[in-house]
C-alpha cells in the first residue's frame, strides 16, 4: 500500500530502480513458476502453462505516469504486478481449485488482488481472470528464498486456455482501445460472450463424460449384459482382475516388462475383433477369457506375439483373444448370446 507520508518519486528514480532489480524480479518469477507448477503436479490438476513475465520499461513508465494511478503509485513496489505469472488452465472451474493452492503457498495481499471474472456492469462481457498478488512465506520455499525476495510482490492470474487467448489477441491492442470504433468494441464484447459460453459448455461436457465413465465403470463390474463398447472394455481391462492375472502370467512367461498402459488403438481393434466373434457383452467376454486362459498365454508365448517395444501392456490378452476367435485359434464362450 502506498505510504502517505513519503513523496512520489520521480519517474527517472522508478525506472533506474526497475533496471536494477529487473534480474531479481526475473529470479522471483523463475521461483514462483516452477513452485507453482510441482504443486499442480503434486494435485494432479492438468493445465496449459505456467506463464511469466517482468513489466517491461516502457509498461512500467506508462502505468506509473497514468494521471488516474498519482495518488496510488510513489515507489517502484507500489506497482504489484512488475513480477507476474500467469496459470492456464483447461476448465473454468479448476481456476478455484488452483486459487486455493495459491493461498495455501503464498502470502496472499487481499487489498490488491481483483477477481475480474465478476465485471462491475454484468451486462459487460471482457477480460475475465482472477488476479492474486502474493508473496513468498519462509515454509514454502525456505529461509534462504524468503530472504533472498524480501519486500517483493508478484501477481499470479489464474485463467482457462480459451480467456488466455482471447487476453492475449486483445492486449496487443489495449493501448489503442479508445481509438477503436464503437462496432469493434461491440464485436470484442460479442466474442467475449461467446469465450463465457463455451468455457460453461467444456466443464458441462466434462462432468458428463465424467459421469458416463462412472455409470460404465459400476456397469462393467456389475452387470454381465453390458454391451461392449470402447469405453465399456477400456474399464473392463482397467478393473477386471482376470485380465490382469493373464498379462502378469504371459510376461512373466515370456521373461519380459509388464507396462501399465493401455493403447487407444488396440481398444478400437479389439472392439472390431470381439463384434466379429460374436462377443457382444461384457459377461460373454469375461467367460471366454476364462475358458481360454491357458490355451492363451500358450498362443502368445509361442507366437511371441506381442509384445510391443518388448514388452506387455494392459490389456494385451483381450487384444490377442480377439485376434485369435477372428483367426479361429481360438473358440468363443457358447453358454451366453452375444
């Protein structure tokens, strides 16, 4: 915050003090980003990048010498986003989950952070991110990184991939905004609102693939007429306990890496296969498995065949299987229908 008690430096003072911190700010975003980025790992959150930057001068002057910022700006430290970094994330709701791992590492400086997804004017549509000025704390990084950046701020904006790069298209234009013509400004706002929608559209999509995925997966464990299909089979091979039994016995057999992958194109064969050999549910899958289990890794293990990169992956016996019904080295379960 700005002491009122000490005078507004000149602005040939700010910038040669810009200058000779510019290799410490850099240094506090390098921190900052790769901190931030081991903690969205350690979470499992998915994003796009971890982004940073330090203001450049000419930023930096224009910012200071704004006649609407005299009153708030005196010293270099008062501008709280020279240091600044910015998280992009896939989906609009993981922009909380990620400001409260923000919280949870960094001093937080309420006073000069600005949630900007909640315009003013709701009838507005603009630049939506939340921005957080924070600080290093001595349990996060250490003793040694909180002295090193003692008394320095940086601003953290958080924002999904499809706000970044609308941010970024319109930034290059941002110094002539009021120059621009009322229907280009409208048209900015139009598409502004359109980024809103489709960013509600991909977490809406999300929950219910997530939501299939979950209806599939109580399906496959306990309902034997299930249909196979792609996503049906990925979650049979990823739960069932007799497909791992066989990919453990046909590795070990073979003297080879068991791999706990499962490739999207032997799903998509595989599927094509079992139709072919008239292996319609999940229950008559399961079943020819078992009636086939040492015949099998005899097969594999003969033929050599896989592995791939020397090696087995998730799921290489129900892949074989289907190869050898089409192939009739093998027979299908004859106690259910397809």
């Amino acid at each position: 915050m700005t002491d009122p008690k000490h005078p507004r430096a000149p602005i040939e003072q700010v910038l040669s003090d810009l200058e000779k911190r510019r290799p410490a700010f850099e240094s506090l975003c390098k921190e900052l980003g790769a901190h931030i980025e081991r903690c969205l790992r350690d979470e499992q959150i998915a994003f796009q990048a971890v982004q940073s930057r330090v203001k450049s001068t000419a930023k930096v002057e224009a910012k200071y010498l704004a006649p609407h910022k005299a009153n708030r700006y005196k010293r270099l430290d008062d501008l709280t986003d020279i240091a600044a970094l910015r998280i992009v994330t896939y989906y609009e709701d993981e922009v909380d989950v990620i400001k409260s791992i923000v919280e949870r590492e960094f001093q937080i400086y309420w006073e000069d952070s600005q949630d900007k997804r909640v315009p003013d004017n709701p009838e507005l549509f603009t630049y939506s991110a939340l921005h957080l000025v924070v600080s290093i704390k001595p349990e996060t990084l250490g003793n040694r990184a909180h002295k090193q950046f003692d008394g320095m701020r940086a601003e953290i904006q958080i924002t999904t991939s499809l706000r970044h790069a609308w941010a970024e298209i319109e930034h290059k234009w941002y110094d002539l905004w009021d120059a621009f013509p009322p229907k280009a400004k409208r048209r900015f706002a139009r598409l502004s609102a359109l980024i809103e929608m489709a960013d509600q559209e991909f977490v809406s999509l999300r929950k219910e693939f997530e939501a299939g995925n979950e209806s599939t997966n109580l399906l496959v464990s306990g309902d034997e007429d299930t249909p196979i299909t792609a996503q049906s089979l990925r979650s049979f091979i990823e739960q069932e306990p007799l497909v791992s039994e066989i990919d453990r016995a046909i590795a070990k057999k073979m003297g080879i890496e068991l791999k706990d992958e499962i490739s999207d194109v032997y799903i998509f064969f595989t599927e094509g296969g079992l139709g072919l050999s008239s292996i319609g549910t999940i229950g008559k899958l399961r079943e020819t498995l078992l009636m086939n289990r040492e015949k099998l890794i005899e097969l594999i293990a003969e033929l050599k065949f896989p592995p791939i990169e020397g090696s087995v992956r998730q799921g290489d016996c129900v892949h074989m299987l289907s190869i050898f019904l089409v192939n009739g080295l093998l027979q299908p379960a004859s106690r259910r229908s397809p």
